[in-house]
C-alpha cells in the first residue's frame, strides 16, 4: 500500500525543455508525463514510430509534446532526433537516457550477438544520447539523468550482458560528471529495483514464484510504482539536487540492504 505521492509546485518546470530517449513505453514515458505535467515541453523518441505516435497522443494531454523515431544503436540517428528536438523546443534543460534492452541467457548459452545488442542498447546507445544532445545541453543548469538497475551493483544470473552494460553505464556516467561539471552540467543515474507493470521485470520475473520471490525480499514488501521512479527524476532535475552530480540513487524498497546474492543462481 502506497500514501501520497510528493507535492511538487504545478509549475516547477514551466518555461524548461525536456527530451526522454526511450520516452515512448514504462518507466521513461510516465517521467516524460511527469515533467509535462510539472509544466515542461517535452520531445520524446524510441525506435517504433507506432509507439512515438502514441506517446505523442498521451503526452499531448498534459504538455507541449513532441517525438521523433530513432535506434540508440544508430549515432546519426540519435543525433537528428536529438537536433529535430531542440530546434522544436530550444536548449534541454533535462535530458533522460532510458533505452534498455534485456533477456534472460546464462553466459554459456547467450550468442555473441546477443551480449552485443544489450550492450550496443544501453552502454553504447547511452554514450550516443549523452553525446548527441550534449552541444544542446543548457549551460549551466542542465540535468541529465539515466535509469539504470541493480544489475550495475549486484550479480544476477542469466543476467551478465546486463550486468556489464549498466555498470559501465553508470561508471560513464561518473565521468561525464567530472567532464561537464565545470560547465554547470549534472549527470545522475536512477537504479531502479523491482517496478510494477514494466516490460522489464516482466521478462526477469515472468513467473509468480519470481514476483514473490522479489516482494518477500525487499524489506518494504511491494514494488516500486512507476510513478514513484518519475518522482525520484523530478527531484534530480530540479533545484533541489542542485549540488547532486555523478551520483547513483538506488530506488529499490531496501531491496539492496538486504541482498547477499541470489543464492541457487536463479535470475
């Protein structure tokens, strides 16, 4: 059970421009909703014109909403919907890289090509968001904020092409905020535990004894809401976290305080 969310001012970002890669389905579209609804412009891409369509559709309701279809495995790519983008709307004052992509596979049974993709998805197609929008970046005041997982932390088995992207995501992460800092630029990730209706924990948890097996160890006993993640990012992008830079926050009901590792090397 849930109480009530936080009390954000209605206007907190009204006048301010973000773009959300991979903005367009779970966790990425209900922060791009959040940020429209706290009153920012909002440009949102994926790879699935259907879904940019729909996103577009959603977030027309609450913001100035806008899209674009892009691969984050395609640099040109990204860098066109990043640059449509910020011609539309202006400098981004908040930039979210959401892209991921995950399967299960022990290493002995994953394809080459298949660690490949995940880390093409999110470490390399992280790097291409990040460097892409990077000239459009407001100076100083942008906050650039990526979702990473657990997985950057702690072992999952069946899980290693994710484990290695997310955390050398967020060790790039690190290092951008020691580069753009200077330059009035922030850079956060936000590790997610178990999320309610999002298609990835349906791909990791797709059982009931997997959920269970989730809920009864993490010490808040339910799951996070995607709402809940979209609040964390609101934080980070406003004035509240303004000396908050190269930092992972864990958002995952204790779930880490009480791991030691999953023991039988279930995923």
């Amino acid at each position: 059970m849930t109480g009530p969310g936080p009390t954000f001012s209605a206007g907190l970002f009204r006048g301010r421009t973000a773009m959300v890669a991979g903005g367009t389905s779970g966790i990425n579209l209900a922060i791009a909703r959040r940020l429209g609804e706290l009153g920012a412009a909002v440009h949102v891409f994926s790879r699935d014109p259907a879904r940019v369509a729909a996103a577009i559709g959603s977030l027309a309701e609450v913001c100035d909403a806008s899209g674009s279809v892009a691969d984050v495995r395609d640099f040109d790519a990204v860098t066109a919907a990043v640059g449509a983008g910020a011609e539309r709307l202006g400098n981004i004052d908040i930039l979210v890289s959401g892209a991921a992509g995950n399967f299960l596979a022990r290493a002995a049974d994953m394809s080459a090509k298949g660690f490949r993709t995940v880390i093409d998805i999110d470490l390399v197609g992280g790097f291409h968001v990040m460097k892409a929008a990077y000239p459009h970046l407001r100076r100083p005041g942008a906050s650039v904020i990526n979702i990473s997982a657990l997985h950057a932390f702690t072992a999952f088995a069946a899980q290693a092409h994710v484990c290695a992207a997310k955390a050398g995501l967020d060790a790039m992460i690190r290092a951008l905020a020691l580069e753009w800092g200077q330059e009035g630029i922030r850079l956060n990730s936000i590790a997610p535990g178990a999320v309610s209706d999002t298609e990835g924990m349906a791909r990791i948890a797709p059982t009931a004894a997997d959920r269970e097996r989730f809920t009864r160890d993490t010490p808040l006993g339910r799951w996070t809401t995607k709402a809940e993640i979209a609040d964390v990012a609101v934080f980070l992008a406003s004035a509240a976290a303004a000396s908050i830079t190269g930092t992972v926050m864990v958002v995952d009901g204790g779930y880490m305080a009480g791991r030691t590792g999953n023991a039988g090397g279930r995923a």
